[in-house]
C-alpha cells in the first residue's frame, strides 16, 4: 500500500501500523494509539475478527475515516480454502 500510494504522487505523512509479529523487517509503529496524531483516513488490511478492534481504536484517535479490507483468516490461503466452500 505504502509503494503504491508513493507511486501514484501521494506526497503526504504515511504511518505504517505494523504489529512487531507480523513486520518481517518493515518499520512502522506497533499500535494505533502509538500513531503521532489522529489520521484523516486510513486504510486497513487486517483480519475480520480484529477490524472491529482497530476502527474502535483509531475512532478513539479522532480518525477521519477508514477502508477496510478484511480477510477471513489470519492465514490466507486459509480464507482462499473458506471462500470456496461456500
């Protein structure tokens, strides 16, 4: 998301929120209480089960708005297997 919102001219603040288990080498910040102001929108790609939680948190922050993608598993080719059940 962060390559592609550069790629099209995005000239803006950008901060990554990355739990430390998932970052695999990327900086960004752990939490979203851990981001340095309120976001106008934010975009997130996350379980279903934990989208809830985090449009919560970033409410909390005084979030202007958010996307939400959210997959049906924590693995997805889990969520690729459920979807084709169904």
């Amino acid at each position: 998301m962060v390559r592609q919102l550069h790629a099209i001219g995005y000239d803006g603040e950008i901060w990554p929120v990355i739990p430390a288990r998932d970052r695999g080498g990327d900086s960004g910040l752990s939490l979203v209480a851990d981001l340095p102001a309120a976001p106008d929108a934010a975009f997130l790609g996350v379980n279903r089960h934990i989208a809830i939680e985090l449009i919560a948190a970033l409410a909390s922050r005084g979030a202007g708005g958010a996307v939400v993608y959210a997959s049906d598993s924590l693995n997805p080719a889990t969520a690729a297997r459920s979807s084709r059940r169904g």
